[in-house]
C-alpha cells in the first residue's frame, strides 16, 4: 500500500511538473516527502540501493503522469480551464501546513520578511512577462545546446518548491513546442505516425531531458546545502514562491473564459478537492537518515 502511495504522490508531482505556475517541488513539500527525496537523490551513488528503492515509485508515477498529462491536461485546461486550475491552487494550499511546520522554531527576523517577498516578487513578475507566442524548434548544434541549458533550468521545477520550470519554458516560448508539442508528438510517432516522427522529436526531448537529470543532481546539492546552513531563510523563500503560486495561475485571464455558476461551482468542489488530497497525501512517516 505505501509502494502505491508513493506511486500517486509522483502522479501528483508528475503532473504540477507540467502545469505552468504549478511546482512539483511544491507538491513535494505538500506531501511531506521533499527532505528524503532531497536526501535520496544526492546520496544515490553512495547508497545506491537504498535511494533506489525510495525513488522508483515516485519516478514510476511521475512518468506515468507526465506522459498522460501532456495529453490529457491539455484537453482538461482547454475544455475545463478554471476547475482544473482550482484542483491545483486546492493542492498548493494544502501544503502551507506543511512549510509552517518546517518553519517552527527557526529564527526568521527582518531577513527572512525579506527573503519571502523578494521570492514572492520574483514567482510574479515571471508571470508577468510570460511569453506569448511559442518559439519553433529548427534541431542545430546550437538548437540541442540551447535544449539542454532548458532541461537544466526546467529541472528547477521538480527541486525547488514554488518555482514552476513550466512558467519557465513559457516565458521563454518554448512550453508548447516541448510539452504539448514535442512529447504528444513522440507518443504518436511510436504508435504509428513513423520513424521520421520519432527521430525528430527525440532529438528534442532527448537533450532537453539530459539538461533536466543534470539540473536536478546541481540544485539538490545547493538546496540540500542552503538548508544545511540558513534552513529558517530557506523556507522563507520556499513559502514565498509557493504563495505566489496560485497568484500566478489566477493571473492568466484566459481561465475565467466561458464562467458561469456551474463552472464556479465545479471549481470550488475542485479546491476542496485539491486541499483534501494535498492533506491525505501529506505527512511521510518516515524520514531520509542524515
């Protein structure tokens, strides 16, 4: 039973990873698993077996939910915009609880107010200069480079809570080629759509997931550091971006199209929702050994 836990609470990060303005690190900290998977991944070649055994099913899920989320989400978002956005701002507030706990006994100060609204500025005006229009994607030299440096700094959304590496790849017009465009198309390619399909649309997310795997084992370091050293600051910035979250995602206009009583009702069924799970999901009993 905890195996399968563990599988729908990488589901659940598999998912926020891509929603723009939704973190799976967020979804992390809500589930009270991100210090051990923190702790798993920059231990995973000095305890190989035992960080294995602790990331394959959170790995399983969120394959599974990524792959089925570049699909499915996409029809979700554009038949179902608002209740879906709800479901996600339900989940992101659930997991306040959680960030207060880890903030119990540190000493913020006047340094810590700081941190937490610099890091709320910071998610918004990300936001707010979010790109429009998408970039079309010619494979180069410079092209993979360019895919890779993307991976890295999208990675950003799977370790850190609060940032979305999705918002990124919008802002940077780059989300609809890779996530909607680019994984869709490789699904269709390998159940029949041809080779020329899949070679072009491997040679895209095969260095754009490179950038991620690297960009992940970088950031848990310094996260893993960060806490190590300035833990009450941290978490400041963490709660930071993680309030700003459901901000950004009710910034975006296009989410209140077609509202109506139903629609609004729906949406707050979805928020309760949201915050149900984020809490049933939350509290891992067992912690990663130092």
């Amino acid at each position: 039973m905890k195996w399968f836990l563990d599988v729908l609470r990488g589901m659940v990060i598999g998912l926020a990873n891509v929603i723009p303005g939704v973190s799976g690190g967020t979804m992390m900290v809500s589930m009270g698993i991100y210090d051990k998977l923190i702790w798993s991944i920059n231990n995973l070649f000095k305890k190989f077996k035992e960080c294995v055994k602790i990331l394959l099913p959170y790995g399983i899920g969120m394959v599974i939910a990524i792959l089925a989320g570049a699909v499915g989400l996409k029809i979700a978002f554009r038949e179902f915009p608002l209740p879906t956005n709800a479901l996600f701002i339900g989940l992101i507030l659930g997991s306040l609880p959680f960030i207060l706990k880890e903030l119990k006994g540190e000493k913020i100060g006047w340094q810590g107010i700081l941190v937490f609204i610099l890091f709320f500025a910071l998610v918004v005006v990300l936001k707010a200069i979010e790109a429009n229009n998408s970039t079309e994607i010619r494979l180069s030299v410079f092209e993979v480079v360019k895919l890779f440096l993307l991976g890295t700094i999208a990675s950003a959304t799977m370790v850190i809570p609060g940032v979305s590496g999705s918002m990124m790849l919008k802002t940077l017009g780059y989300y609809e080629p890779i996530v909607t465009g680019a994984l869709p198309d490789l699904l269709k390619g390998l159940t029949g759509g041809g080779g020329e399909m899949i070679l072009r649309n491997l040679g895209i997310l095969l260095p754009f997931g490179l950038g991620i795997v690297f960009g992940i084992f970088a950031i848990a370091k310094l996260i893993e550091f960060l806490l190590k050293h300035w833990k009450g600051r941290t978490y400041c910035a963490i709660l930071g971006m993680v309030v700003a979250s459901p901000v950004v995602i009710l910034m975006d206009t296009s989410i209140y199209e077609g509202f109506n009583v139903w629609i609004c009702i729906a949406s707050i069924a979805a928020l309760v929702a949201g915050v149900l799970i984020a809490m049933k999901l939350g509290g891992d009993p067992e912690p990663a050994e130092s």
